[in-house]
C-alpha cells in the first residue's frame, strides 16, 4: 500500500511513519513540504504521488492561539482536511483523519463515545469538529480517529514535563481537568489496522484511564523513581485563552468489535515512555 503521511514531523506523524510495516511504500511530508491549507498544493501532491492512504497527522493545535487566530485554525483544521478528502476522492484513495477529545465540551460526567454529541468550547475544538464535518461529506471512504491527551511524541506538553521532572525541576499540571491519556505510539500502531478492517467511519481511539495531568505527572514520578517536586494547578488561576473540557474521556463502543488490541494500562504505557 502506498501511503502519504502529512504534517510528518509531529509527534503522532513520526511515531506513525516509524512503525509502519516495511512492506508499505511511505511518503512522509512534513508541514513545510506540504501545508494542507493550501488547497491547490494539496490537490497537486495527492496526484502526483497517487496514494492508496492518506493519513493526515497535521493541525494547529496550540489550542490557545487558536483562539487568537481563527482564521488560520478553520484554514488548518477545517478546510485542510477538506482539501484532503477531495483531494484522496480523485485520486481513489482513503483518507485517515486524526480529530480531538475537544470536539465535545465535557459535561458529560462519564467518557463520550462515538454516538455522543459534540458541542466544542474552543475555536480550536470548533475547527477539528468542522474538519470531521467536511471529511465525511466529501470522502466515504474515509475514518475519523479521535483521541486526546497524546503523550511521547516529544514536543507534547508531557514530554516536556517529564525532562524538567528527571532533572528534579519542580513541573505541574491541571488537577481539575481530566482526559485519556493516549502514548502516541500505541496510538499509531494501531491506525493502518484501523484501516484495514474496511469499515468507515468516526472511531475513539484513546488511553483507558481517565485521569487529569496532574495525576499522570506523580505516576511518572513514582515509576521514574524522580524526585523533583509535582504541583497541581486549576484552570481558572491559569488565565487561559481557550475554555478546556472539563472532562474529555473518551471510550469506543465500535473498536473492540474490529479485532483491533486496546491500549494498554496508562502505568504500561508511561512506563514504556520513561523507558525510550
């Protein structure tokens, strides 16, 4: 299978392009070769490349500056994806489309599955919701992968962290807002069997254990055996741009039913993470 990764350089895009089977032909554009907000650039890619697969890992995720700037984040994350689809309907391909927990605004009181809902707080949940709206009307052969709270990918907000952490600086982390923590290599070892189960559609695929950041800081604490001190903060002291969900959990009453493995245990995955 002949497959164009975008937005390549980010953490979910090498951990993807990393792990795919070498009998796959891999074409991995990062956002500099290949801004999926230009639509004509987009469109000439997807030609002449020919691909049977798009898995599209690009965004603008820095979800407070979306808030000053929407312009750009419905042109990244609403008509990118846009330009994708119709780009991969051309071309006969499918398209895999990575949206956000932050679709959905957390009210829920329990983890949101496929049927629920979304009604986002932010710009940025706004563009990724408006993103999926456009991917399914002009593309059927294509699967929405939600997830949130990704970690390992280097850049994320925890990796970031956890090298403050084991240089026994003090971090911290939100204690009133909770999600899934996803480990973006389990994540993506588990997008091309997504693919290949030959069903469309809007998939969760996220870490098992609700819980904040706060929370996932002291476990690596506890399983790095660090010693630098970790702080809870609340969202209202933070001033933040953009309102997060309070509770973004996300569970899947679709993927077990696909022969696709669950993620396993947070403790596991951190414990994997730590270990790299």
């Amino acid at each position: 299978m002949r497959i164009l990764v975008t937005g390549a350089a980010g953490g979910l895009g090498r951990a993807f392009v990393n792990g795919v089977p070498s009998h796959h032909d891999v074409v991995a554009l990062s956002h500099e070769e290949l801004d999926v907000g230009d639509h004509h650039s987009v469109t000439a890619a997807v030609a002449a490349i020919g691909p049977d697969l798009i898995v599209n890992a690009a965004a603008f995720t820095a979800v407070d500056t979306n808030e000053a700037d929407p312009a750009r984040a419905f042109r990244d994350n609403a008509q990118g994806p846009q330009s994708l689809a119709l780009a991969a309907r051309r071309a006969g391909a499918v398209l895999l489309h990575i949206s956000t927990d932050y679709v959905f605004d957390g009210e829920k009181g329990a983890p949101y599955d496929e049927t629920d809902r979304p009604r986002p707080l932010s710009v940025y949940g706004r563009s990724k919701l408006a993103g999926e709206r456009f991917v399914r009307e002009a593309l059927p052969e294509h699967v929405i992968v939600r997830t949130g709270y990704v970690f390992g990918g280097g850049g994320d907000f925890l990796s970031r962290q956890v090298a403050r952490l084991a240089a026994g600086e003090e971090v911290s982390g939100l204690e009133d807002r909770t999600g899934s923590p996803t480990y973006v290599v389990d994540l993506a070892e588990r997008l091309i069997p997504l693919v290949l189960s030959g069903r469309p559609g809007t998939y969760h695929l996220a870490g098992p254990e609700p819980v904040s950041w706060f929370e996932v800081l002291q476990r690596c604490a506890r399983i790095g055996s660090f010693h630098g001190p970790v702080s809870p903060q609340r969202a209202v002291d933070l001033d933040l741009a953009a309102p997060r969900p309070r509770d973004s959990g996300l569970v899947s009453v679709f993927v077990e039913n696909l022969s696709i493995p669950a993620l396993p245990p947070l403790d596991d995955a951190l414990a994997r993470m730590l270990a790299r």
